[in-house]
C-alpha cells in the first residue's frame, strides 16, 4: 500500500490558539473545506480580556486571530477585521474583529454562528470552531497549593503548576466533538503549551473523543522559548506526557519540532525533525517548511 498524503485525507482538525493555530491553518489552508481548527476560549488579556469584563461572553481573540491568518483575499471586509484602534480613548487598543465578532454574538442564537458569518464576509473555507460556546476561564493549582485564575497569571508561574482545570466546566462545542470523531488526522500545537494547547484537552467531552478516534495525531512543538517560565521548563517529553495525561491514555502517535529540540527521550513516536523556522520571524513556522513536514508524519503514519 502506498504511503497516504494531504490529498488522501478527508477531514484534518487541528487543535489550538491564536498564532500557533492561525500558522497551522494558514499553511494547510489548500484543504478548504476538509480543514477545521477547534480553538481556545480561555484568553483573558488584551482587547479580548476587557470585551470579557465589560460584556460578558467568550473570548474571541485567538478565534479572530485564526481568521486573520485564512483571508487569502483581502478587501474591505478584510482591512475592517484586521483594524486596531489607537490614541487614548475609550477604544483605544481593540480590534475590530473582535467587536464585531462580539456584536454578532449579541445578535445571534450561536457563537458558532457568528464565526461562521464572518467567515462568508471574508470567503474563508476552512472551519473554525470555539472549544466551547460557554465562557470559561483557566485556573491552575500552584505547587504551594493556591488557586491561580486566569491565563495572563497563570503564564506567569514560575514551577509547573500541580494541576490545571476550568472553571466553571463547561461543555464541549458539539461540532468540534463531531470534527473529533470524523478526523483522518488530529494536529495539536504550537502554542503557548498551558494556555493555548491545554485548555481544549481539559474539556471532558474532548478528552473522551480524542481516547476513542482512530485518527492519529501529531504534535507540532514550538520553535520560539516559551515565555511562560513555567512552560519554558518543561522538556518536549514532559509535555507528551503531560497532554496525555489529561486526555486519559496514550495519544500521540508522530512529533514535528526544529533541529534544536532534545527528542532523545522520546521513543514509540515517529519523530519529524527539519528546519521550521520562517526566514522573517525566526519563532513563528515557515508555512511550506510546515506543510512538507505535516506531510512527512502523515505518510510515515502510513
């Protein structure tokens, strides 16, 4: 049998948060249609933060971030999205993705709906999904014991945190439990490991769907140093370890990470290790080097 490619998978679903997930998608965006990310509704920081403190909801930032990444035509529609306001005013420091991501939501039954709305403003194909419709927040116990609340403190820890849960527990998106179950390929990464990858793998609905799927999945590692010190000290076999502790089983079948990374410790995986780096941005993942690499684990996984 020869090795399956991109072009042999139906449905990919990737995993994640602003940047990481954005660059992912960017570079498989050829898929169309046969590419959903489930993404990250945790942040509380930024424009998104003060949108949640004043209005309530989930937060939009890591979503609007995704699309950003997937307009392949820009326009007016476009240009209006990526907007941020600046001077001293009551504006100041938002993005108009994200008011009007929110407004939608105020206007409609769904958040999905609302993404999927902008998503036909900007003629995005690929899906996008929140990892929940219910705000929530992260909450971390440190190894003192106390409770930490929020991802911008929690990023701030300086030991690996005892525990990391949500508060309240929500439920999973049922459309991302679906995608879950649908998938010929799961990809998580990269992002800001506590943050960004964690907080979807908390859900319990999501943990279950990722122990029953056949598909295999990949983790893609960052290239950039964590600036979570705590994160920053985790090695790539602690963080194996670690999502696959909260999925409840073994997990992971192949890793993606750059030339620099310590893969020593890491056996029974298929290990994918190539330059990544974008020749402008040397932490962010040049999208080809990206792609090619994606492409090597699928048909190693055969």
């Amino acid at each position: 049998m020869r090795n399956r490619t991109f072009a042999d998978l139906d449905r990919v679903v990737a995993l994640g948060g602003g940047h990481g997930l954005g660059r992912v998608m960017s570079s498989l965006s050829s898929l169309g249609s046969r590419l959903t990310g489930i993404v990250t509704t945790t942040d509380n920081g930024g424009s998104t933060g003060r949108i949640r403190r004043s209005e309530g909801g989930i937060a939009w930032g890591d979503m609007r971030n995704c699309l950003n990444q997937l307009i392949t035509e820009p326009s007016v529609a476009s240009a209006m999205f990526e907007y941020r306001f600046s001077g001293n005013g009551e504006l100041s420091g938002h993005n108009l993705g994200n008011l009007m991501l929110k407004s939608l939501d105020h206007l409609s039954v769904r958040p999905l709906e609302a993404i999927n709305l902008i998503r036909n403003l900007l003629k995005v194909e690929a899906s996008l999904i929140p990892m929940s419709e219910v705000p929530v927040d992260l909450m971390a116990i440190d190894d003192e014991g106390h409770e930490i609340y929020g991802e911008v403190n929690i990023d701030q820890l300086k030991l690996p945190p005892k525990e990391l849960l949500l508060t309240p527990s929500v439920p999973t998106t049922r459309e991302a439990v679906q995608a879950i179950a649908e998938a010929d390929l799961i990809l998580i990464g990269p992002g800001s490991f506590y943050t960004s990858l964690m907080p979807i793998l908390l859900l319990a609905e999501m943990a279950q769907a990722l122990r029953r799927t056949p598909a295999p999945m990949v983790y893609i590692g960052n290239l950039g140093r964590e600036l979570s010190p705590a994160a920053a000290s985790l090695s790539l076999k602690d963080k194996l370890e670690l999502m696959e502790h909260y999925v409840g089983k073994p997990v992971i079948d192949a890793v993606v990470v750059g030339p620099m990374v310590d893969v020593s410790e890491v056996s029974d995986r298929v290990v994918i290790q190539v330059p990544l780096e974008a020749s402008d941005i040397r932490y962010r993942h040049d999208r080809l080097l990206l792609r090619d690499a994606l492409e090597q684990a699928v048909q190693a996984l055969g």
